[in-house]
C-alpha cells in the first residue's frame, strides 16, 4: 500500500494500462499473401527458369542452323551439311581444246567445291574462297546433277553413280522435311520462352507446355537426325565412286549447332514433364494440394503461436 502513494510507481502503472496498442495483433500469414506464395513456389519458379534459358539457347542455334551458309562471309560460310571438293575429279571425255587451269574441275568449267546449306548452296575455289551463293529457296533441296551438269563445258562430261536417281529422291524428300522441322521447331522454342512462366500458376498450366515442349523437341530432333544422316549418306555414296574421285566432307560446327539446340530442347521438355506432377504451384497453396497442403499447416501453426503468445 505504501507503494501505490509514490508518484513515480503511479505513472509507471498508468503507462502500462492506458497502452491499448501494447498487444496489437501481428498480421496473420495466409495463403494469398505474396510472401508466402514466393516463398512456397521457388522451386518450381526456379525450374521454370532453367527451361526459360534452356528454350533460348536452343533458339540461339537454331537460328544459326536456319542462317547458316545463306552468304558466303567467314562465319556463315563456314556453317554447312556437308561440302563436295571436285578439285580433283576425273572426267569420263574432256575436249581437247580445254586449256588446263589451277585445278581439274576448273578445266572443265566446274567450281572446285560446292557447300550445301538449309536455303540454298555456295560454290568457289580453293584458291579464292566462296565465290557465289544461290538465292535462298524455301523447301530448298541440293540437286548435284543438275547444277554439275549446268556448268560442265560442252564435249566434257563426268560418270555418276548408278543410283543417282534414288539417293537424289531421298535427298529431296529428306531435305524438305527437315527443312520444315526446324523452321517449325525454331518457333515453338521461341514461342516457350515466352509461354513456359505461366506454369507457376498451375500444374494445368504444365500439361499444354509438356505438350508443345514435346513437339518441339520431336520436331528439333528428326530434324537433326535427318541432316545428320542425309549427310553421311551422301559423302558415302560419292565417295564410294572411285572413278568420280570426289571428296565429301560434313559440316562440323552445323552438326554441333543443330546438336546443342536438340539436346538443350530435350532438357527443357524433362523439366516441363517434371513440373505436371512435381514443385508446388500457386494454385497448389491456394487449395491446400500436395505441397500447398504442408505449407498452409504451417501457417495455420504460426497462426496458432501467434494468438497463444498474445
């Protein structure tokens, strides 16, 4: 009693009471708040970032594949599916009024090499590099009969192989196909980039993307095994005629483009795939499904702490 009459020991009580606000409830966590659907879909935010760049390289090299020996620069001229050297050829007949030049095929009116692109073909010699590149076609196909024979002088001609007709159909086909698939793969890469960060929202979101994303890779793919095996079938076939004596070389740095862009693509259909039945979504904490549900129980714990500490 002697305690209440000091003054001091009077405002200090005072103070405590008269603070109605001393206990003020916290905000209470909840599922709608930004914070914790941030927090509770990073996984999947980060999962859809690595397809995000995954799609854009894949695109970078696409474009590089669609691109490449349409000039005859020293960067795109030297991205191609294969290269024919005729620098050394033999004629079936020459005139004898031809006059010998640098090489035999520039005796004969040819070029000493021909390099064959997605849109069109270059030709030059080996002394002055790439001398001429034709108009970029679509649905472009590299027919070596008809612009060999175009160029050859009069009186000479050269020995072809016996099945020229057929490897020249599978040529076409195959050439149209892939030329078709990658264009078309390009886009939906592109396309991706753009539509892969709608995922976050809901796993719905995951079924159409693995979809598109499995066409793309599908479509990137049997692109790429195409031009691989169109190329190798084509050096085989003329190497393999002793008396043309033609050498065939494959393009290295258009196999690894078109490669690099396949594998990129199939890495960004896994993660796709994985997001329809993995990482939470925001619609997933909304709802209380599968992650969503071990997160709302713990803000409904924190939520409980909270009102028994106040």
């Amino acid at each position: 009693m002697a305690f209440r009459s000091l003054p001091g020991f009077r405002r200090r009580t005072a103070a405590t009471s008269s603070s109605p606000d001393a206990h003020k409830e916290s905000p209470r966590p909840t599922a709608e708040d930004p914070a914790v659907l941030k927090r509770g879909t990073r996984t999947r935010r980060g999962a859809i970032v690595v397809s995000c760049f995954c799609y854009l390289v894949a695109v970078v090299f696409l474009i590089l594949v669609e691109i490449g020996n349409t000039k005859g620069t020293r960067v795109l001229g030297d991205i191609y599916f294969f290269k024919l050297d005729l620098s050394d050829i033999l004629p079936q007949s020459a005139p004898t009024s031809l006059t010998l030049q640098n090489s035999i095929a520039r005796t004969l009116g040819l070029h000493d090499f021909y390099q064959v692109g997605l849109w069109n073909f270059c030709e030059g010699y080996e002394t002055d590099g790439i001398t001429h590149c034709s108009t970029p076609t679509t649905l472009y196909w590299f027919n070596p009969v008809e612009i060999l024979l175009s160029e050859l002088f009069a009186g000479a001609s050269i020995a072809l192989p016996s099945d020229v007709n057929d490897i020249l159909n599978i040529l076409r086909i195959a050439s149209n196909i892939m030329f078709g698939f990658f264009l078309t793969g390009l886009l939906l890469d592109f396309l991706l980039i753009f539509l892969s960060p709608l995922a976050v929202y809901s796993r719905w979101w995951s079924a159409p993307l693995g979809i598109l994303a499995l066409l793309a890779t599908l479509l990137v793919l049997i692109a790429s095994a195409l031009g691989t095996a169109m190329s190798l079938i084509f050096k085989y076939a003329l190497t393999s005629q002793t008396d043309l004596n033609v050498g065939a070389d494959v393009g290295t740095k258009m196999f690894a483009f078109m490669w690099i862009a396949t594998g990129f693509t199939l890495l960004a259909f896994i993660i796709h795939a994985g997001l329809c039945c993995c990482c939470t979504s925001r619609r997933d904490i909304r709802t209380g499904r599968k992650g969503g549900r071990y997160l709302n129980q713990g803000i409904t714990n924190e939520t409980r702490k909270t009102e028994t500490s106040g």
